[in-house]
C-alpha cells in the first residue's frame, strides 16, 4: 500500500442499551467495534474522487464539481454524500485516489454507513491537510445518511464511529451531544453479537415513520409540560399526562421514556460490575422495541429468545435500528462456545437459514496514520 499517503479508518458500533431515543434527545450507551472500514487515500492533482475497494469489482469516479448527483449509484453513494458535505462546510477538497476496505457487515447493523462516512470525510481531511474534527467529522456524516442517503438518523451512529474509544463505553447525550466514557467492563462475562443475516428491506421508510410517531407524541405532551424532546419526560410524568397522546405515538413515546429510564440504571450497573442487573435490562429494552416500539420482527425475536434461554447467559437484545441486523447477548465467558452452538441451531430451526456471529472487540473510532 506503499503508494498511499494516509490510512484512514472508523469503526463500526453496537450500542448497548438505550435503542430509539437519540433522535429524542436521550442518552445512549453505544460503543465503537473492531470491525471497520479503512481508507487508503493519495492526492491524485485532479478534480475526480476515485475509489476502489477490496470487496466490491470496479471502480468509480466522482467528479468533484457534481458532487450532488451520486445519490443513485449502487456503491460510492456514501462516499459521494460524505465528500459533499465536506465541501459544503467550506473545507479544502482535494482530488484523490481511494481504497475501501470494510470489515462491518453490511446491512448488519453494525454501521457499516456510519463507517464508510466517517471515514470518507476524515480520509478528505488527511489528504487536504486539514485538523481532523472528530465530532464535527460525525455530524458532517450524519447530515450525509440524511440528505443524501434519506434516513433521517440520529447521531449515535456517526459519533460511536468517530470518537469511540478502545475498552471504553460511551454515554452520549444526544441532546448536547456531551459524551463520557465508562470502561466496558463485563468481569466473567463477555459480549457476544449474532447476526440475524436477515435480509435488508424497507427499514428506511419504517425508521422514518418511527421518527415522525414520536414527533406526534412530543407535540401532544410539549403543550401540557413544555418540554422541547421526549427524553426530558419523567416516568412519573408520562404516568399522568401520557393517556393525552393517542394510538401507536403513545406506545412510542412509552418506550421512549422508560428506554431513557434503562440507560441510567445500566450505566450504573456497568459502573458497579452488576453484570446480571445490566442483562435484565438488556431483556426489558428488546422486551420493549418488540412490544412497544414494534421495530424487531420474528429474527431478532428468535435470536434473542434463544439467547435468553440459553443458561449462561444473563441478557440479550437487539441492537441499532432493528428489522433484522444483530443482537447483542451477555454471556458467560467460559459457556461462549456452548451458546453460539445452542442458540445457532435453535435459530436456524426456527428461520430456516444460519446466524453469524461475532466477539464484540471495542476499538477506537477515527485512526489515522500517514504511510
Ligand atoms: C439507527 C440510527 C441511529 C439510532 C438507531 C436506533 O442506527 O442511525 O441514529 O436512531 O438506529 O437507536
């Protein structure tokens, strides 16, 4: 790789608890993965951006005056949006080569977009010489994955994948965007994560319509208690006046309030090493996406059954947007291999086809090195 100037890379993520509620203003508890995606840039002295990857034939050009009308394309879409909105800020774009090479599944929900933006613009900043801005690098990627992909995500994704931290959970305040990092500490216990290798479809439209419930909720309850994100309700308060909000909003928005609720007691239980605490609440959260949130569907609902039965272990969920993707799953560090067989067999009975699944190793975000 000698030819290339900068390795550029960012993580993948999982977050661990607190599902649903960044775009409500919530705390979340995500961490940043091994699994990444690495960009391999050189200036090139023209006005294109090329990329290549490792996976994928072909190759495709963008022309950095165009940058705008990328949105179709079946890959470099990402890339495209993410050098736009790098333009757009006002920064220095140069013309360069790219290689890609992404270890995060894709479709996963794993972040594999977050990844691939992240690194993108901060690849764009190396060749440029420019500072590498981890959290304005993140929001230029999450308004890419809005604008240019249409998923009107939150900002949980783009931060973990920016400015994660290796063996260190981050509990970000999606409100003021204030992070703090608290070691990924599971004592006998490890993380496992399974992917469900569902199919992905539709899970932008349905993500959005999510969106648009819980703003129909924080309408109804902003008027009776002036509060400006779902997230600012108590428990307490969403018990009195909650009955306000009508149909599928109010489920919505119950989730919500008691996801928030879940997040500080996990927070505290990671912090004390209560490991079977921090599982029930893993239990309570999918309980909850699947009841009140209805953003599992019968994959995830049979990974993180069997998961649940399984006797080592003391919590399992899934994790990111959902429809499919991937769970999470707390698990006793020497029954590992007995889980992955158990649960990989009782899932391929139910679903018809195999699950995969991976050790959660926590990395840094955004590394750069110059080659
Ligand atoms: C996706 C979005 C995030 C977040 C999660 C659900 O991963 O990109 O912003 O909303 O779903 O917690």
């Amino acid at each position: 790789m000698a030819e290339y100037t900068h390795k550029v890379s960012a993580a993948g993520r999982i977050n661990i608890i607190g599902e649903h509620i960044d775009y409500c203003g919530g705390k979340v508890f995500p961490v940043a993965l091994s699994l990444k995606n690495t960009v391999y840039v050189r200036p090139n002295g023209k006005n294109t951006i090329n990329i290549r990857w490792t996976t994928l034939d072909g190759e495709v050009s963008l022309d950095i005056d165009r940058l705008e009308s990328y949105n179709n394309l079946k890959y470099g879409n990402y890339q495209a949006g993410s050098a736009l909105m790098w333009q757009r800020a006002g920064h220095r774009l140069v013309g360069c080569d790219m290689l890609q090479d992404c270890t995060v599944p894709f479709g996963s929900g794993l972040s594999s977009s977050a990844a691939i933006e992240v690194s993108t613009i901060a690849a764009l900043a190396a060749v440029a010489g420019e500072r590498i801005d981890p959290v304005e690098i993140a929001l230029l990627a999450q308004q890419a994955e809005r604008e240019y992909t249409g998923v009107n995500c939150g900002i949980m994704d783009q931060y973990a994948s920016s400015c994660g931290r290796k063996d260190m959970c981050m509990l970000l305040d999606c409100k003021t965007l204030s992070c703090t990092y608290v070691p990924f500490a599971l004592g006998d216990y490890a993380l496992v994560i399974a992917n469900t290798n569902k199919p992905h479809n539709l899970v932008e439209s349905r993500y959005n319509e999510r969106r648009a419930e819980c703003e129909t909720a924080l309408k109804t309850l902003s008027e009776k208690l002036g509060v400006s994100c779902l997230a600012d309700v108590t428990p307490a308060q969403f018990e009195k006046w909650g009955h306000l909000i009508e149909g599928k909003p109010y489920a919505r928005a119950k989730h919500v309030v008691e996801e928030c609720a879940r997040v500080e007691e996990a927070v505290k239980a990671m912090k004390s090493g209560d490991i079977v605490a921090l599982g029930r609440l893993l239990n309570a959260s999918h309980a909850s996406l699947k009841e009140l949130y209805e953003v599992t569907g019968k994959e995830l609902d049979a990974l993180a059954a069997a998961a649940q039965a399984h006797p080592a272990c003391v919590g399992s969920r899934m994790t990111g947007a959902g429809f499919g993707g991937c769970t999470i799953s707390l698990v006793k560090r020497d029954a590992v291999d007995d889980f992955v067989k158990v649960v990989g067999e009782k899932y391929l009975k139910k679903i018809g086809y195999a699950a995969t699944f991976y050790p959660a190793e926590i990395a840094d975000g955004i590394t750069v090195k110059e080659l």
